[in-house]
C-alpha cells in the first residue's frame, strides 16, 4: 500500500500531518528549533490531531462496545439501553473528530486502559524502533495496544501510522473470512444444539412423568404400610384384652376360691369360739352339767343315765382341789387354733 485509503488531514499551519515538527522546522531559514517546539515534538500526539480518517479503526480496535456504551452516552443524547451497537460506534468516532470534552474522555480512557503498552513503546526513539515493537506485538497478537500506542507515539510518521493501519486493514478481511467459515459452523452447532435442546426436554418431560409416578407409588406403599401397622395395632390391642380379660377371669376365679376358703375358715373360726366359750364356761362352773341334768325334764331313764355315784369321783375331787391339768391344755390347744385359723382367714381375704 503506497498510499492511505484516506484524505490526510491539514494542520492548522497549511502542513500536511505527514511533515513532522522537526521537518518543518528544518527547512526553516533559522539555525535550529526552539525549546518549546523541541519539547511539543517530544509530546505524543492526541486523538483528535490524528487524521479523521484513523478515528473509526481506533475507536473500534480499541474499544469495546460496552466501554463506548458507558462513556457516550454522557456526551450525546444517545440511550445507552436503546441505541444499537453502529449508532454508539458512530457517536464515538463523532466525538474524536470534534474534539472537545468528548475526545478528551476517550483519549483519557485509551490511555488507561493500554497504558502498560504506551510506557513499553516510550523506550523507542525513532522510526525503526517503533516499527519493530509493532511487529513484536502484531506477531503476538496483542493488536489494540500497540495500535494505541504506535498511533499517538512521538516518533510515528504518516508511513509509520500508514503501514499500521495497512496491517490492521488485511486481519480485518481476514477476520471477516474467519468470521464466515465461524458463521457457517455456528449454523450447524445452533442446529446441533436446537435438536439436542428438544431432546433434553423430552428427557426431563419423562423424567419429571417418571418422578410423579414414583411419588405416587410411595404415597401408596406409605398408605399401605401405616393400613398395615394400624391392623397389626388392633390385633395387638385386641390380643391384650383378650389376655387381659382371661387374667381378669381367672383371678376372679382366685378370688372366689379365697373367699370360700376364708368363710370356711371362719366358720370353723367360729365353731373353735363356740367350744372354747363351751370350756371356759364348763372351767369356771364344774357343777353346771349336774346341775342342767337335774333340771332337764326328762324321762326317768334319762335321769338315772345321768346320776352320778354318790362319792365324789376323780374329776370332781379335782375340781374341788383346783383348775384340772388336762382342761387347761385343752383349753390352751383351742385358743392356739382358733387364733391360727382366724389368721389365715384374714390373711386369704387380704390378699383376695
């Protein structure tokens, strides 16, 4: 490319951009530059002293969308949510021609993000040493800075900047190829991934069919199984009252038994009682049998059968001398077993 696909801007002096300061300076009819040239010579160029025609490859090599859609809005009446991704790219470019606090945001915003690349091209010191940092990097593939960088150093010429924007010109239709053979694959993938896509929801349709299924049935089994444990419950609870009913019936039938065996120890209880009173009455009074015998009114026969010699006999002597032995360990004997069966009889209806 032996010339730039674009009209070189004019400087304010009538110069094209191409003459540097020092070759204006040089064909002067003084001995040399001023200081104050000298040192703008030394200064990096801004984004609005480039050519016009640069602007649009800058602001879209080294920019990205969402960086403009931040920062043009605030200069332009564009909607950063509405506005389309041409429209922002074109408010861009607008505002680095124009200059102004525009151009000023975007070269402050160039500068920041590529300043690491800026201070590694600000060791060149001429032409040369730029052009080889450019291939560096172009050979690395690390384009927007160095483009940043090369555009706006000191010592870039027009043919410097022409043959940076050449390169950047040819990866663009490179990219653009690249792009098509992507577009075509990316066809095939979007309709790759629209069939697995259905197939996915047919899977999870059928998985979600397959899940309620199984939730039912372990609703189910969980019914059957609290119907079950509620049957095995009634069974046990009505084989418990059945158990506790035949213990009922057979300490009823204890109880009975006891309470037989107490009213027939009382009753010898008492018949004990009876002959024990018997004895202690015949103990304090030995004369009462003669006595009765002689008041009974019976028959003759009856009488003579219960008269008695007429000398005193063994039992009667013994009762004049005093209590007889044997009567007092009969009497002994029917209070020991009197007491002992009235124990028992209490003790039988304790317990029943």
């Amino acid at each position: 490319m032996h010339a730039p696909p674009f009209r070189l801007a004019r400087t304010p002096g009538g110069t094209s951009a191409e003459e540097t300061p020092l070759r204006v300076l040089a064909s002067a009819d003084c001995c040399g530059p001023s200081q104050a040239e000298l040192a703008r010579a030394r200064q990096r160029t801004r984004l609005v002293e480039l050519d016009a025609h640069l602007h649009c490859s800058i602001i879209g090599t080294c920019l990205s969308t969402h960086e403009l859609r931040k920062l043009v809005p605030k200069f332009t009446r564009l909607d950063a949510q509405r506005a389309s991704d041409l429209e922002i790219h074109h408010a861009a470019v607008e505002l680095a021609i124009e200059g102004g606090a525009g151009g000023k945001a975007l070269h402050k915003a160039l500068d920041t993000r590529y300043a690491g690349a800026v201070r590694r091209f600000a060791s060149a010191r001429d032409t040369r040493a730029v052009l080889a940092l450019w291939n560096e990097s172009l050979a690395n593939g690390d384009i927007p800075p160095a483009y940043w960088a090369v555009m706006t150093h000191p010592a870039t010429t027009m043919e410097v900047r022409q043959a940076a924007f050449g390169e950047l010109h040819m990866l663009s239709h490179l990219v653009g190829a690249a792009n098509r053979a992507d577009l075509r694959r990316l066809v095939a993938l979007e309709a790759e991934n629209a069939e697995l896509q259905t197939r996915i929801e047919r899977q999870q349709a059928r998985l979600h069919e397959m899940s309620r299924e199984r939730d039912a049935a372990r609703n189910a089994l969980d019914a059957q199984t609290a119907q079950l444990a509620a049957q095995r419950e009634t069974t046990s609870q009505h084989a418990q009252l059945e158990a506790l009913q035949e213990a009922l019936a057979a300490r009823d039938a204890r109880v009975a038994l006891h309470t037989s065996r107490r009213e027939i120890a009382e009753q010898r209880a008492n018949a004990d009682a009876a002959a024990l009173h018997t004895l202690r009455a015949a103990r304090r009074s030995p004369h009462a049998d003669r006595r009765l015998a002689r008041r009974s009114p019976r028959n003759g026969a009856d009488n003579a059968s219960v008269r008695r010699p007429a000398g005193p006999t063994r039992a009667s002597r013994g009762c004049a001398q005093g209590p007889p032995h044997r009567l007092r360990g009969w009497q002994a004997g029917f209070e020991s077993r009197a007491q002992a069966l009235g124990g028992v009889g209490r003790g039988r209806a304790d317990r029943a």
